[in-house]
C-alpha cells in the first residue's frame, strides 16, 4: 500500500455505464493510495470538462463510450496534461487496443470485469511512476534554482579568468558562454571599463562598501544596456570590470560606437557622484578581440589606474585617447629626519603626527601620485609600529588590534594618513597604559623586597633585588611614589618602631638592631627627627 504525504493525488472515473462508475467509486479504498478526491465522468465529452478544470493526475476509462472513445480521451487529455496516467478497462483483450494504448502514454491496461487486485496493482505501479516523475522534476528543479542562484557568480568568475589570462579551448568557452547565457563570441569587438570607488565609498565598513559596488553595478548596467551587451565582474583589487560589446555594431561604425560607449561612461561617472554622494574613477579601454584582446585590455586599465589617485571626486580616462604621462618622481621627504621610527623610539607622538601631516602635505603638492606611492606611504609608517612593537617585546596586533591593521585600502594619501593618526593614538594609549602598569609591578616588586628584608634595604640593595640600575630605580621610585626611595625605606623603618614600641618588651638597643641600625643612638637621632621625641619618651606617652 502507498501512503503519499506530499502529493495529494486526484482521479477521473471514466464509464459510459454509469453503474460502473459509482460502484466503483464506492468499493474502491482510494484514500488508502494517497488519492484524495475522485471525479466521475459517463462520456469523454464530460470527462474532458472535468480534465481542463483540475489538474488530473490518473484517468481510468472504458475504452469503448459511444462519442469519443476511450482512447480518442487519453489522446486529448495528453495534449493538455502529458503527465496524467491514464489506465484502460474494456471488456475486448485484443492485442490491438492494447498496442495503440501504449502509443498514447497508458500505463495500464486492464480487462472487464475488472479485479479489485489487479487495480490495486496497477494503481500501485502508477503511483510509483508518478512519485518517480515528481522526484525528477524536483531534483531538476531544485538544481536549476541552485544554478539560477549561482549564475552571477559563475559569471564573475569567468570572466575574472579571462581578465587573468586564462586560456579556454573554442568549444569549451562556448559552452561556458551558452551555459551561463551570455551573449558573446569569439572575435566579437569589445570594450573593456575598469571602475574604482574612491575614498567616499571606503570610508565605511566593508558591508556597505558591497552595498555601493552594487549600486554602482546597477547603474553601469542601466546606462550601457539599451545600446550594450554587458558582463561584469569584481577583479582581486577590488575594482569593477566591465565587458561590453555594441547591439548596432551591423549599423554603427566603430567611431559611433566609441562615441556612444563614451557618453554612457561620462554619463555614469557624474551620476554616480550626483546619486550616491561619491566618486568614481572609470577607465574606458581601446576596441579588442574576445577574448584574445581582454587580458592586456584590462592590464593597460589597470596601469592607468594605479597612475592617478588620491583625488575623491574620481577620474575618467579613455586610452582610446593617447594619456600624458606624468614623471614619477622620489618621494625624498619622507626619509628626512627626525624619521618615524626615531620618533616613535623617543616617545615623540605629537611630533610622529606632525611628521605624518608633513607627508601628506609633500605628497599633495606633487604634480600627480599613483599607487606605489601610497604603498611607500603605507610601508613606512607600517614599519615603524613593527618595529617599537616588537622593541617592546609585542606583536603589533595585540596592541591596536587586527581590524585596524588589516585595513589595505587606501584611496588617497589623506585616508592613509588619517588610518595612520588612528593607529599611533592606539598605539600610544596602549603602550603608556602597559608601561604604567609595568612600572607599578616593579614598584610594588620593590616594596615587597623592602617589607622583606627591611634591615639590608638600602637604594643599592633594592636595585640589585630587581636586577635595575641604582639611578633608574630612584628616578621610578621617585615618578611613581612621589618619595625617593630612602625616604619610603625610612618611613617603612620608623612605622615597624613605633610598632615594636607599641606592642612589644623589646630595648631600644634590639629595635635598633632589629631595624639594621647598628647604633642605637643614631637610631634614636633618626626617631627624634621624624616624631620629635625619642623612642623611650615615645613609649612613657603609650
């Protein structure tokens, strides 16, 4: 017995004799096989009625009805329902009805007087190809929404590789162009437009940079799709590609097409500053062959970008038009001294702020800067916190934390700056912090030698305890306490007097012994100045 949960299965009782119909219909455990509604029909006319107003799943009919015949129904019915199964009864077990049957799709062929038991295994038989059937179909369906999903990627994908300079076999790039549905072909003209945000648009998280790159995308394809097929990609820079090619190119010449690809990339450089608050530098490539022309189209834009940044508004350059070069030029000032690294030694943090305001002044009055400038920038005042990181015994990392080291994409020579100002604030709260708390662990590493040890202490004694030189340990005495060191050991001395004093038998002479003076007169000297009276007229007072 079949039990279907998924699929509620409908049948259509199809007779002439009316009786067969309705004894049928009664004697019949349906609900058992998971069919939840059974129709009736007495002629084909009023089966197929029936057929076009819901969706059928098993018809069993008579083959011989007056009208339209048994198999004249299952015709028509497949012509609007090719998945319905359709099972014959006839009271003729001619071979013949039994061949053309067969040519109509019907499962099963069954013999007046029917048998309960032979219908119920058919019905079991078909049931099992209709559940087949709804498997495939789901399975297929469910990959080519899988597919229809990852299509954009598959897309971007592809042409990344062809941007990189991978090589396809013609008929293997065929595929992969009819599969994905795109519309290009081997030796068609293309043009190829490089996009970079700019500062604007990486100023936010990473999130809404994406949310941005989308924007930008869509209304590249607004702008370009009336007159362009167009494949877009994001590249391992984090630049947009663009890959168009004319719908007109049988009726436009190629200076028309150039001229229209130009006014639509103008048109989306002002929008996207207009709409989106932002600018964008867009590169337009010279006409090339797909898809042996893409890898140095895309390498020549590349070139051109890397060669103008730092201006936030964006640029637009055509290499169809031939570009000036502009000089590269040392970026000597950089190197001058006080350097940053000396800066950072010296715990000079105003003045490493400065010196970064200096860089970006030098590097704005340059007549152009490109890329490996910034990454020179970026370089510098990257090694210099490596390296006071590292001389204080940490990784970089820890100290300012890895989102802030991570950030790699700089626009421009203020946003590099500016990333730097954050890091050395960083740096600089952390290490004073850890170096404070440095010092308050050797302070209190001291004191405890002292409490320890309060007969031998002395400056010298203290300093060899905490493996110091003398002078370092009474200058951090001093800045952390607020007292020299003799003075603390003193004050640590007089108050165990006192107490022996208080609350003890003890001499004078063994109190003074006790406390690592080795006369007791210059013990009670020292006393007398430090409370104004002696330690026995100290004592007569208790």
């Amino acid at each position: 017995m079949i039990r279907r949960e998924k699929h509620i299965l409908q049948i259509l009782l199809v007779d002439d004799e009316q009786y067969v119909v309705d004894d049928l219909e009664l004697a019949f455990p349906w609900q058992d096989f998971g069919i939840d509604k059974v129709y009736k029909a007495y002629s084909g006319a009023q089966a197929m009625q029936i057929a076009l107003q819901y969706p059928i799943d098993i018809i069993i009919t008579d083959i011989a009805m007056p009208g339209m015949s048994g198999l004249e129904l299952v015709k028509k019915m497949r012509k609007t329902n090719r998945r319905v199964k359709c099972i014959l009864l006839t009271g003729y077990a001619e071979f013949e009805y039994a061949r053309e049957a067969l040519q109509y799709g019907v499962v099963e062929y069954l013999v007046k007087p029917l048998d309960h038991h032979k219908l119920r295994a058919a019905l079991e038989s078909t049931i099992k190809t209709i559940q087949k059937e709804i498997d495939t179909t789901a399975s297929y369906e469910q990959a080519m929404l899988a597919f229809r999903e990852h299509l954009p990627a598959l897309r971007d994908k592809l042409l990344v590789e062809l941007i990189q300079g991978k090589a396809y076999s013609e008929a293997r790039l065929k595929e992969k162009l009819d599969g994905y549905q795109l519309n290009f072909q081997r030796k068609d003209r293309v043009f190829l437009i490089l996009i970079r945000l700019e500062e604007h648009f990486t100023n936010f998280g990473l999130d809404s940079q994406l949310l941005f790159e989308y924007a930008v995308t869509n209304i590249a394809c607004e702008l370009l799709g009336a007159g362009f097929e167009v494949w877009h990609c994001r590249d391992t820079y984090e630049n947009l590609v663009f890959l168009v090619k004319s719908n007109d190119e049988e009726v436009m010449d190629a200076d028309n097409i150039l001229k229209q690809l130009t006014h639509n990339t103008h048109q989306l450089h002002s929008s996207v500053n207009e709409y989106l608050n932002g600018g964008i530098s867009v590169i337009l490539s010279y006409p090339g062959e797909f898809p042996l022309d893409i890898r140095s189209m895309y390498e020549d834009s590349q070139s051109a970008l890397r060669q103008q940044v730092g201006n936030d508004k964006g640029y637009f350059i055509s290499l169809t038009d031939k570009q000036k070069s502009s000089p590269v030029q040392p970026l000597k000032d950089l190197y001058a001294s006080p350097t940053l690294m000396h800066l950072l030694e010296t715990g000079q943090w105003q003045g490493y702020k400065e010196r970064l305001q200096q860089m970006k002044d030098f590097s704005n009055n340059l007549p152009a800067y490109n890329e490996e400038y910034i990454e020179e920038i970026r370089s510098m005042i990257l090694g210099s916190f490596h390296y006071i990181a590292h001389k204080n015994h940490s990784l970089l990392s820890d100290l300012v934390g890895r989102e802030l080291l991570d950030k790699t994409l700089f626009r421009s020579v203020s946003q590099l700056i500016s990333w730097g100002e954050t890091l050395v604030d960083t740096l600089q709260v952390k290490l004073e912090r850890d170096t404070q708390n440095n010092r308050l662990g050797i302070i209190k590493e001291m004191q405890s030698c002292i409490a320890a040890n309060l007969a031998e202490a002395s400056q010298q004694f203290v300093a060899d305890a905490v493996s110091l030189h003398p002078a370092y340990v009474s200058r951090l005495f001093k800045q952390v306490s607020g007292i020299s060191i003799s003075e603390y050991i003193l004050n640590m001395k007089m108050e165990q007097a006192v107490a022996c004093l208080r609350n003890s038998d003890m001499r004078i002479y063994e109190i003074s012994e006790q406390l690592g003076y080795a006369n007791s007169q210059y013990f009670i000297k020292v006393f007398k100045e430090q409370f104004g009276m002696t330690p026995q007229d100290y004592r007569g007072k208790l």
